[in-house]
C-alpha cells in the first residue's frame, strides 16, 4: 500500500489537528485543559500515534518494540497528569475514527481491505498496552496518595507541621473539622466499603487513620446521619464519639477528647449512636477517684447477691426510667419489673419514685460501670 501511504503522509498534520479538536470537545479532562498544552505536547502525542499509524500502511509489521514502548511511555504520563484510563481509551479511539474517516476518502476500494486490517491490528495491540500502561500508573499514584494521606493525619492528630504534606495530597485543612472516633466492633470492617461510605456522605475525601479509626470530617457535617448509615453499610451497630476542632492546631485536643468519651462510653455500655463530651459529663466526673465514689459504689452493696436485681436496674437506668423499654430489652413482664424495681428499693433504701434518691442510685450505677475492668 505504498501508494496510500503517499496519499496520507500529507494529512497528518491536518488530522493531528482534528484530533486534538475532538478531544477538547468531548473529553472533559482536554476541555479543562490549558490551550498551550493541547497545542503543545497532547498535539505531539497524537501526531507521533498518526505516525506509526501512517507506518501501518506499509505492512503488517510496521509497528515495533520502540513503538509500542512510546505508546506506553506516554499513557503513563497521562496517567500521572491524572488523564482517567475511559477518557485516554476515548483519545484514541477519535484517533483511530478520524484515521479512518480520512482513509475512506483517499483510498481505493481494493485498498480498504488491508488498510482496516492494519488499523484493527494497531489497536488489537496498542489497546491492552496502554489501558495496563495506565493502570499500573494509577495503582502507583493511589499508593502515593495514600501514602501523603496517612502522613497529613499523622502530622494533625500529632500537631506536627502539616502544610506541604496538604498541599501534597490536594487537600484543603485550614476549616474546621469534626474529629470523630469509630468502633465498628471485631472483626474490622473493609476498609474500601467504610472510606467509600465517607466520602460518598461528605461530597469530599476524608482523612481516616483506619488502624485507630479516627477521621476528619468537615465541619457542620452530619454527623448521626452518616453514624446510622454505616452501621447499614457495615452491618452491624457503630459506636462513635465526636469533638469540633475549630482550627487545624486543635485536632490533638480534640483527638484525644474523643477517645476520653469512648473510653467512658464502652465502660458504661451505652447503646450504639453518637456521643460528644456533653453526653458523658455526669460520667467523666464520676470517673474521677475520690472517697465520695467509694461511698456512692457502696449504696449498691445490698444487691450484690442479687445479680439481676443489679441487671433490671442498670437497663432502667440506661432506658430513661422507660418501663415499656426496660420490660422489652430484658424479655420479662411489666409486673416482673415492677417486682424487682421495689426489691431495689427496699434493699437499698432508696425509692426510685422520689427524684433525688432515683439520681443517687443513677449514679451509683454509673460508678459501679465505671469500676468493672
């Protein structure tokens, strides 16, 4: 097809520019790009691929190792410039279109034939190279960025210098951001479903380190919202705490804050949901040794041989003096709670009918939780 090849060595350059044109207009990734650097090195990428296609015409080997290492070479730096792998498949496809479109006009009806062949087999080998090309590059970029990601959250929970490992991995630290700690239970959920369900709720990437299970949200999210959605995703209840830190310089405050509140909440087994300071304040204070805490722990003496009286207690507690709940969660009758809730008080001494005594013995439990290992 030595005649052919003659025919369409003139149109390269005009065709290098129709490429570059198509791509720019429906590519999203060439459309946002500069105008110098479509003129520049996209317009000299897609005149050197002409090129080799322009060799195909002169047989079925024209395209060698050199070739398809440049084919390579340059889907890797596309890759890298973050070009994703469905828009350079697309490039190259407009390429080869285009190239046909021009072959058709110029070529005989005999010459058809072998030049389809020729284009077909270009693409049967260009075509993996370049998609496997542009994954092996992805996959290093993505390690990278996690790699930069895991050092920004070091650095903030740390409150070490964080600014060029923020402007590294693209991520915007200078707003106010909700510090929250997660306990998803054993065995640890995937990591991909619980980053997935993050970033799907915020809009944006989140840093997460997901060994301690701290992540940092922007400020004014959502936060119950996005704690009931990952128990569905996860499938299981997700206990959480959560502090706002208003500036970068306040995330170890507020990390070490939230791992406080979780301490306190698992030692007294509160449900699953979400839990700031304010929620355990009674807590936190109770948590403090003293010889009060002694002589409170005390006035739940009198029902220590008597185990469930202690269990109907602590689930009256824990649902809000609710007896309906309380009857529920325990699996007895009304009447059988009732029963032990006067056994309680009789024991004790103290009515759970009168408010201040009802406090003490809240309390009381409380420090008792507190108490277990």
């Amino acid at each position: 097809m030595a005649d052919l090849h003659s025919r369409m060595a003139p149109k390269v350059r005009g065709l290098t520019s129709a490429v570059v044109a198509r791509c720019a207009a429906e590519i999203p990734f060439y459309r946002e790009s500069p105008p110098e650097t479509l003129s520049g090195e996209v317009a000299r990428s897609v005149s050197a691929v002409l090129a080799i296609l322009l060799r195909t015409l002169r047989g079925p080997d024209a395209m060698g190792p050199a070739d398809l290492t440049r084919i390579i070479e340059w889907s890797a730096r596309r890759a890298e410039e973050r070009l994703p792998l469905e828009a350079a498949v697309t490039a190259y496809l407009i390429g080869a279109e285009v190239w046909w479109q021009a072959l058709t006009e110029v070529a005989e009806a005999d010459e058809l034939a072998a030049a389809g062949e020729g284009l077909l087999g270009w693409l049967r080998t260009a075509m993996p190279a370049v998609a496997l090309a542009h994954q092996q590059a992805q996959e290093d970029i993505r390690s990278e960025d996690k790699r930069v990601r895991r050092a920004l959250i070091g650095a903030l929970l740390g409150g070490q210098p964080y600014e060029s490992l923020a402007e590294a991995a693209g991520v915007e630290v200078g707003q106010a951001h909700e510090v929250v700690l997660f306990d998803f239970g054993q065995p640890a959920p995937p990591v991909r479903l619980v980053r997935s369900a993050l970033d799907a709720h915020t809009g944006t990437l989140v840093l997460m380190d997901h060994v301690d299970g701290v992540a940092l949200l922007p400020g004014g999210c959502a936060l119950e919202p996005l704690v009931r959605r990952l128990a569905e995703v996860v499938g299981r209840p997700v206990l959480a705490a959560a502090a706002l830190a208003g500036e970068p310089v306040n995330i170890p405050d507020a990390a070490r804050e939230v791992r406080e509140v979780l301490e306190l909440v698992r030692r007294i087994n509160r449900p699953p949901g979400l839990y700031r300071f304010d929620d355990v304040l009674l807590e936190h204070q109770l948590a403090r040794p003293g010889a009060g805490l002694v002589r409170l722990a005390a006035k739940l003496a009198p029902l220590d041989g008597h185990p469930h009286l202690l269990e109907t207690l602590r689930a009256f507690v824990n649902r809000g003096h609710n007896r309906r709940r309380t009857a529920l969660d325990l699996h007895i009758h009304r009447n059988t709670l009732d029963y032990r809730l006067r056994r309680v008080s009789m024991l004790t001494g103290l009515d759970l009918a009168v408010p201040a005594q009802a406090r003490l013995l809240e309390a009381a439990v409380t420090v008792r939780d507190l108490a277990r290992p």
